[in-house]
C-alpha cells in the first residue's frame, strides 16, 4: 500500500498505534523520488492487523490532515480482509489489477461491515 501525503506533511514514517504490527516506511521509487509504503513488522502480527492498518490509513486519509490518500490493490486489500475474517469478496477478484483510493476502500468498509 502507497501512502500518499497532504501538501503539508514533507516526511511520515513510524507506527499509527500499537497492535497493527505494520508501520509506514520512506522508499525511492523507480524514479529515485521518495514514497511512503506500509511494511509488515517482523515481530508478531495480529490476524486483523494488516486490514485495521488499511482501514486506519483510509481515515486518516478522510480527515486529510497528514495524509492526503492511500493506494492499495485489490489484491492486497483481499488478502488482508481473508486474513482477518476467513473470506473474500469475490466480486473484487475480477478485478486483480485495480488500484483502489481511500474513499474506495471506506465504501467498501460499510458495504461489507468490516
């Protein structure tokens, strides 16, 4: 997931909170331009805490105070909502290469009551 930061926020990186077992990294792109990205914690990671990560992300996106969107495949949101409830919702499956913003995936939260 690509974290992608308000006009006046330069630098983000570090944990959202404790429990999600995924923090918020500075990368260079293809480009050589910095990007932020969230990483997996090497350490223990609690099933839901890769799909709260995402969600939190969203959130904070909507407020828009630090961060100004988020972009997460379909692939990587499936994955993390299969990791947390056991299921998947297969009507994103038929669309693998899609990438989805934060308002996507707050629709997609109340449509599916994650």
């Amino acid at each position: 997931m690509e974290i992608i930061l308000s006009g006046n926020i330069k630098s983000l990186s570090g944990s959202l909170g404790r429990g999600f077992g995924y923090f918020i990294v500075r990368r260079l792109d293809v480009n050589k331009k910095p990007c932020f990205i969230s990483q997996r914690s090497r350490y223990s990671v609690p099933k839901d805490g890769h799909l709260r990560f995402i969600l939190a992300c969203a959130v904070l996106a909507k407020i828009g105070l630090h961060i100004k969107d988020i972009r997460v495949s379909v692939r990587e949101l499936n994955e993390a909502i299969e990791e947390a409830t056991g299921y998947r919702i297969y009507t994103l499956d038929y669309e693998e290469g899609k990438i989805l913003d934060a308002k996507q995936v707050l629709t997609l939260k109340k449509a599916y009551y994650l």
